[in-house]
C-alpha cells in the first residue's frame, strides 16, 4: 500500500511539475542558455586574418579545422553527396567583394557542431570598424523534403548556379546535416530589390536535420527562412535583423522552440519588418493547393523590440498571411504596434480564425492587440482571442521588470523575471 501511495504521490508531482514547466513563458531554462555561445557586439570582436581561401565546389568530404581561419569567397557549393565539417572553434569570414556564400545543395550536409564554450562562428571578413549588415552572402541549405510549389521542386532567386540551385521532393525525414552552436554575423546581402539573401536559408529541409542553439546577428535580410521543408529547431537567436527574424513559406512545417527575436527599430527595414511572418506562397498559381499549407507551431517564444520610446520603425511582431496555420502559445512580447497584423484575406470566420492560435501569452507595451489589415473586423478578432481561456495578458512594464537582465551591453538574460511572475500569469 505504502509503495502505490508513494507512486501516485510521485506520479501528482510529476504531473505537477511537467504542468508548471508548459506554462513558464518566453524562453525558458535552468540557466542562461544564451551565455558563453552567444555574442551581441561582434563588431568588437578581432578574428584572426584568413589563412585559407574556400572557393568553387566541395565535391569530396571535407574538414575545416580550428587552428585555420578560413575566407569564403565567390560561392561555395557542396556537391556530389559530400559533407563539410567543421570543428567547433572554426572561424569562416565572408568575403565582402566576391560576396562569399556558402551553399549545401541537395543531398549534400553541413556537420557543423561547435560547443557552448567553442562555437563555430561565420562573420564578415572586414576589419571591426568598417562591418556592417550584408557584408557577404549567408548560409543556404537545399534538401529533399516536401514543398507545395507546383512540380514539387523549385529553386531560390540568389543568382545560383542553375544545375545546383534546385530543393523539394518527397522526403520529410531528410537529413542536411547539423548547425548547432553557430554564429552566423553580417550576412544577407541585398543583390537585388527582389534577391535578397538571408542569413540562413532553409530550402525543403527534413526533419533529421539537427538545428539549434543558432545565433544570427546584424543580416541585412531575413535571418532564418525556410521555404517549405519540415523540421524541429529549438534555442534560436535573432539579433537586430533588418528583416524578419523568422519568416516561413511554400508548405513550411516547422515545430520552433524556446527561442528569441531581439529586435531594434533603426536596424528596421523601410519595407516592414516583422519578427514572424508566415504565409504559404508567394503567388498562388505557382502553388499546388492540393499540398499543406505552411503550419507553424512555436512555443516559448520571446520577442522583444529594446527600443522601448517607440521611436523608429517599430511595426507588429507577428504577421500571418491567407491560408496558414500558425499557433503560438507560452510566450512573451514586448514593445510592438501592434502585436499581431492578420492579412486582410484571412477573414473573420470560425474556420479560417480556428488556424490561427495564441494561448497563456504575455502582450507587454504592444500599442494594439490582435489586429487585422481589414480594421472592420478588429472587434471581431478582439471577441475570438480574447477569451479568458486562452490567457492572453497585456501589460505594461519596463524590459528590465519584464526579463532577467535585458540589457544587451553585459551578458543579457531575456528569461521572465521570476520577481514578477504574479504579474505575467506565470
């Protein structure tokens, strides 16, 4: 009797527990996750001088050491089923005049795994004070995991090599290989007004591959995108991007996690910046609408805008587009006009509402809640997601009251303030 009573005694805290654990919101962690890896001032740091010159293709497997500094120059392709690794340590500096890019096409894999305390770092190749956003090209990832464009397959407009530049296919469970513990600073180069490189782009990747603790600083585009493809990411960083921090489309079907949008209005671009944008394509008759339609699940998110005067081009922190699925729950915003922006053709009806979620949020200085383009339906919307049940908060404190240690000039902590707990629903 005395071992069923501590069973179940055992069994209730559990429970107890793992309840408390899904309802801590924004980023979450014993510790500080972000300390040691992450860097929120690389234009001070000194990276050694290039001792070595990548160009053209990879066509075999092949190892980047530590002990070498690397300059990527032109772009780089890995091709031919091979894999590049990298050991943790391993500095890669883009090449500003030659915009070095570094392209895994499909089939190909990236094993790039550094360590919390050794991580592999792509940046610019200019000296401290001449860096800026889009000094070279950025990382791109080609797999074989479904899209929902027309044919199955498609290619990225980055000017790429025609015969190499091709992602999409059946496989869900693709494997491209592995990013974790990495830095990718000052990519996402403009080609064009309608070629925009990102950061890091996720081209019909599959799920085995492995994509966490992935800081992107200071691109001049998008820092993650991914078109189409499925995978799990979790421990995401995106630092003061011109564009959107996560922007997601062609049947994309992401699970996103314990993550982090840091944003600051004068790294905004003219054109609109979001921390989430999610559509399901780019123009409906390149798309086959018999596919899935691109559904994000995001949990424990943070999104922050550190410019808290409203000053600048501070926009909403989250835009979702027609026919797409996107849930957000155990999350915390702050500092965004408004919140969320719905495009105007999502409608006001149960089933299109019924795609879009947002539960046990905190909404903190966000100048308007959940709103649409279409402003008739707003009371609408306000009637749907503000129901009790789905405990969205909206209050009004400072960064510093809201988070841990905001302050990005030390070593920022951005999970919830414990000391307020009561007052974001914790």
């Amino acid at each position: 009797m005395k071992t069923k009573i501590q069973v179940a005694i055992f069994t209730l805290l559990s429970s107890f527990f793992l309840h408390a654990q899904q309802q801590q919101k924004g980023i979450i962690g014993t510790n500080n996750w972000m300390n040691n890896w992450t860097n929120f001032k690389p234009a001070a740091n000194e990276y050694n001088e290039a001792t070595n010159i990548i160009a053209g293709t990879i066509d075999k497997d092949t190892k980047l050491l530590k002990r070498n500094t690397y300059q990527l120059v032109g772009v780089v392709y890995v091709t031919n089923n091979a894999t590049l690794s990298i050991e943790p340590g391993t500095v890669i500096r883009g090449d500003d005049k030659s915009c070095g890019t570094l392209v895994i096409t499909n089939g190909s894999k990236i094993i790039a795994e550094g360590l919390e305390t050794d991580p592999i770092v792509f940046t610019s190749n200019k000296e401290k004070t001449e860096r800026k956003p889009g000094d070279w090209g950025g990382i791109i990832v080609l797999g074989k995991a479904p899209i929902n464009t027309l044919g199955g397959l498609h290619t990225l407009p980055f000017d790429l090599d025609p015969i190499l530049n091709h992602y999409g296919g059946q496989d869900a469970e693709d494997n491209s290989g592995i990013l974790k513990y990495v830095r990718i600073e000052y990519a996402g180069r403009k080609l064009s007004a309608l070629k925009e490189l990102n950061g890091l782009s996720l081209a019909g990747v599959g799920k085995k591959t492995i994509l966490n603790n992935i800081q992107i600083s200071f691109s001049n585009d998008d820092s993650f995108e991914c078109y189409g493809g499925d995978l799990n990411m979790s421990n995401l960083v995106s630092y003061r991007t011109t564009d959107d921090d996560f922007d997601f489309t062609q049947g994309a079907q992401i699970n996103i996690s314990n993550s982090i949008a840091i944003r600051h209005p004068f790294s905004s671009d003219v054109s609109g910046s979001r921390c989430f944008e999610i559509d399901s394509y780019d123009k409906v008759q390149n798309t086959d609408m018999s596919k899935k339609f691109t559904k994000i699940t995001a949990s424990n998110i943070t999104l922050v805008n550190l410019e808290e005067n409203n000053q600048g081009l501070v926009r909403e922190s989250v835009f979702v587009r027609e026919n797409t699925f996107f849930s957000l729950t155990n999350t915390i915003v702050s500092g965004f006009t408004p919140f969320v922006l719905l495009e105007a053709n999502v409608g006001n009806g149960d089933e299109s509402l019924s795609k879009i979620t947002f539960k046990n949020v905190v909404v903190n200085n966000c100048n308007g809640g959940i709103t649409s383009e279409s402003g008739s339906i707003n009371s609408t919307l306000d009637n749907w997601y503000n129901k009790p049940e789905n405990g969205i908060g909206y209050t009004k404190m400072k960064n510093n009251e809201l988070f841990i240690m905001p302050n990005i000039k030390g070593n920022p902590d951005f999970r919830a303030n414990i000391n307020n707990t009561i007052a974001i629903g914790n």
